[in-house]
C-alpha cells in the first residue's frame, strides 16, 4: 500500500466524531497595511469536547467554540515554541492560531491529519496572534511545534 492511501484506508475504519477541535497557523506577511495571509499548518485535537469539559459537548459549536478561547489562548502561550514572539509587532510578520469545531475521525494523536477533518460545525476563530521575525521556512516547523505542544486535557474554563 503507498505512503497516501495507508492514512486514507486507516480513517475509514475509524468513528468520525463531530466534536473535535481543528486548529490551522496562518502567517501573515508583513507589510504596511498587512501581506497575504498563507495557513503554514494544520491538525485537529483526537479529544472529544465532552471530553475536555462536562456538558461542553451538548451545546452548539459556535458556544462551545466562545467557552473554550480564553482556556485555548492560555494553552497557546504555554505552547509558543521559542521562534515566536509572544505579541507581533507592527511591521513584522505574524502568525496566528485558529481553531473551529470539526468533524474527523476519532485516531491516536500521531495518526491525526488537517486533511482528514470531514467538516466544520463551527466558523474558524483566531485563538492567539505571535510575532515572527525569523525566515518564513522556519514558520512552518514553528507553526507544527506549537501545534504539537498544544495541550487541551486539563483546561480550566
């Protein structure tokens, strides 16, 4: 079997769960009234809302989503590898975390993939906005390390 059709076989003998967090990292160019905004990375969450906390799984998307930025911004902080700055600073580039309410399929951590989200519940949110000074190759490894630090278990609301 090739390298595109093992993780394509390995989701479609998975449940599919429609309350995931999807998160992407989007650099934005710098610029005087701002550059194009390219998403650098992608991945969703294999935790269940009702999983991060009690009764968040029976609400809309779009609440679950407003109940969980605050929580998701400090876990972001926490997250932000050394490359990023903390805040953007006028003039440089940014890149920003988002996060929706997504359908994929219930994998372990390592198996997830962006490509695998099935759908949106939710509109994308920005969580967390992080200055980048550096080359935008390195946002790319930067953006997959803040995406592969990000912890949700244990988040207080």
């Amino acid at each position: 079997m090739n390298r595109i059709a093992r993780p394509l076989a390995w989701a479609a003998t998975s449940t599919y769960c429609d309350e995931l967090l999807g998160f992407r990292v989007d650099l934005e160019l710098a610029g005087p009234a701002g550059g194009p905004c390219i998403t650098l990375a992608g991945d969703y969450a294999p935790t269940p809302l009702s999983s991060i906390a009690a009764g968040l799984g029976r609400v809309h998307p779009e609440a679950a989503l407003d109940m969980l930025l605050q929580p998701l911004r400090r876990a972001a902080m926490l997250a932000r590898p050394p490359a990023m700055r903390a805040e953007p600073v006028a003039g440089e580039a940014a890149l920003t975390l988002c996060a929706a309410v997504v359908k994929a399929p219930l994998v372990p951590r390592q198996r997830t993939s962006f490509a695998e989200i099935a759908g949106q519940r939710s509109g994308w949110r920005e969580v967390a906005s992080f200055g980048w000074r550096g080359e935008s190759c390195d946002a790319r490894r930067s953006a997959y390390e803040l995406l592969g630090a990000l912890e949700l278990q244990g988040m207080a609301l």
